[in-house]
C-alpha cells in the first residue's frame, strides 16, 4: 500500500491540441472545396432542371406563412442546419441522377421481380377498375417495409440517417436525403412493374409519396385527427422524426397508416406532442459531409476494385457474408413481434 503523503499530484491534463497553421490551413482549403461542390451540384442541377429555380422558392412562398401563422415549434426561419436543407434541395435534381444509376443496380439485384413475377396471374385477372387501388395498396405496403428495413437494418440506417439528423422539421427538411436511401424505393417500384402495373402509374405513385412527404415535415401544428387512422399526416410523421425513446422505430407508413396498425408499428399517444427530433448519433453538419457519412472507412474504389479483380474468390465470399448479414437483419427485423397500437 502507498503510503506516501502528500499523494502526488495528478500529471497536467492536457487540453485539445493547439490548431497548427497547416491545420488551419487544410480545414480552410476543405470547406472551400466543399462550398464548391455544393456550387457545382446546384449549377448541375439548374442544367438538369430550369424548375429547381423554382421548386425552392415557391415552396418557401407557399408554405412558411403557414408555419408562421400556426407553428408547432417557435423556431426562426434560419434555424440551425437551415443551410445545409436548402444545399440539399438545390442539389437534389443532379443526386437524382445518382439515385437513378443506384436504383437500376438494386433494384435488378434485390429479386423483387421474382415475387412480381409470381404474382403478376393474379394480377392480370383483376378488372381494370380495381386495378389502381391494388397497386396503390401494394406499393405503399412495399414501401412501409423498406423504410422499417431503412431503421432496423444497421447497414441501410447508415444512409437513411442522413434524413434523420435534423433537429428541425420545416418546409425544407423533407430535402435532406442520401442519393442511395432514394434508390431504395427500386425494389417496390420493380415489384410493381414486373406483376403487371403499368410503369408510369407507378412512376407517377412514387412522384406524389415524394410531394406528399415534403408536406409531411411541415412545421405545422394542425393535428387533423380525423384523419389520423385513414392517411398520413405532419403529427404522424413528426412522431416518426422524434428522438425520444418510446417513439423510436414507429410510423413507418408513407401514405396509408394502416400497415403501422397492422404491423405493430403505430404510435400516436394522445395528450402528447413531438417535442426533440434528430438521431443520437453524429452527423456532418454539411452537405459533402453528409453524402460521405455513410461510406467512410470504405476506402479508395480504385483500391477496392484493384482488390476484386487481384483476389475475386476471396471477394465474392465477402460479398456473399455480407448479403447473409443483411438478410438475416431484414429476417430479425420483419419477424420481431411487437404490438403498438397507441
Ligand atoms: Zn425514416
Ligand atoms: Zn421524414
């Protein structure tokens, strides 16, 4: 036993290391380079799309008298992150592109026309009357569970994250995406077209679920309770943004509340509000930033694909653990049982 006294002093904590001049210099050239990324994605965008001059501002027109005049939060108009939304919904036409390659490749790859395939018979007889409301059925089921696959599978929640970080729902926060959490609605999509739906009908589903979703995280605080178990509404959706704990993993749904209700997931308590959104994790505060999140680590593609082509066995045994992880992660989180139906 130590029986010195006096004890010796603890040793000097030391603090964050003092910001060198290169330091100093390298974070400057990196925002730099990012403040022109975000620039160069926007002027592709404009090229891509005349409307994006547009969407942005009319949106702002059209929906911040509302939120002014019946707010569910008191938060000013440049609340923090404000900046990084709007880089989001300027840069949004050209990562569309993005998302369009990505959807071509997941969608061929998730098997969903196998199920499409087997269903389209059943389709064919049904009359053409009936015919939408199936598919919008359908589809909108589809999409309930790959947005729940979006949460509880860890690997699609890297990206899907990106949506969620905002601490701040508003006319513009609906922007904040990741390209691949917008391919990931391919495999409903596909499902759709190979059992026998027409493709512009789809096409069109997908379309007015992407409208009806920047409505969705309006700072509005109309209830609309009525309306509550028929479709989907701000209160629903801003319970599925909070960052509380017996809120997380609910309302899923996209447009019909249904599938929350049927599949244990539904949660909207009376006598309470929504009141902290976000996610418990970290996330860049920028655009660039945020569109790197969910990939870093992975390292040089170049290297990667050096790697392949040097040792493809040993690759596609990796590639074949990790499709069984992610399917056993999807398995885990279909079957789980829970029962909320507040
Ligand atoms: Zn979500
Ligand atoms: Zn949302």
């Amino acid at each position: 036993m130590d029986t010195t006294w006096p004890p010796p002093l603890p040793a000097p904590r030391l603090g964050p290391p003092t910001p060198t001049i290169e330091a100093d210099r390298s974070d400057r050239r990196r925002a730099w380079l990012a403040r022109l990324a975000v620039l160069s994605l926007a002027a592709m965008s404009i090229a891509l799309d005349l409307g994006t001059l547009v969407v942005v501002p009319l949106l702002f027109v059209v929906v911040v008298p509302f939120e002014k005049m019946f707010p569910r939060h008191r938060q000013p108009i440049r609340r923090p992150g404000v900046r990084t939304d709007i880089a989001h919904a300027l840069a949004a036409p050209a990562l569309g592109v993005v998302s369009a390659v990505l959807a071509i490749a997941i969608g061929l790859a998730s098997l969903a026309w196998v199920p499409g395939l087997l269903l389209r018979p059943l389709v064919t007889m049904l009359p053409t009357s009936v015919m939408p409301f199936v598919g919008i059925a359908l589809f909108d089921m589809a999409i309930y569970w790959v947005h729940r696959w979006s949460h509880e599978v860890p690997f699609l929640w890297k990206f899907h994250s990106v949506h969620h970080s905002t601490e701040h729902l508003d006319w513009v926060s609906g922007f904040r995406n990741h390209p691949f959490d917008g391919a990931i609605v391919a495999p409903p999509f596909v499902l759709l077209v190979a059992a026998g739906f027409d493709a512009t009908f789809t096409g069109a589903l997908a379309v007015i679920q992407l409208a009806l979703g920047l409505f969705l995280h309006a700072n509005v605080r109309w209830r609309l309770r009525p309306l509550h178990r028929i479709v989907v509404t701000p209160e629903f959706h801003h319970w599925h943004h909070a960052n509380e704990a017996d809120a997380h993993n609910s309302n899923y749904s996209v447009f019909l509340p249904i599938w929350d209700m049927l599949f244990g997931s539904y949660f909207m308590p009376r006598g309470r509000r929504p009141e902290r959104y976000g996610i418990s994790e970290s996330m860049p505060m920028s655009l660039v930033g945020q569109l790197h999140h969910p990939v870093r680590g992975v390292g040089n593609p170049l290297r990667i694909l050096g790697r392949v082509l040097r040792h493809p066995w040993r690759c596609a045994r990796a590639a074949a653990r990790f499709t069984r992880g992610i399917c056993a992660d999807i398995w885990r989180s279909t079957t789980t049982r829970r029962a909320r139906t507040t």
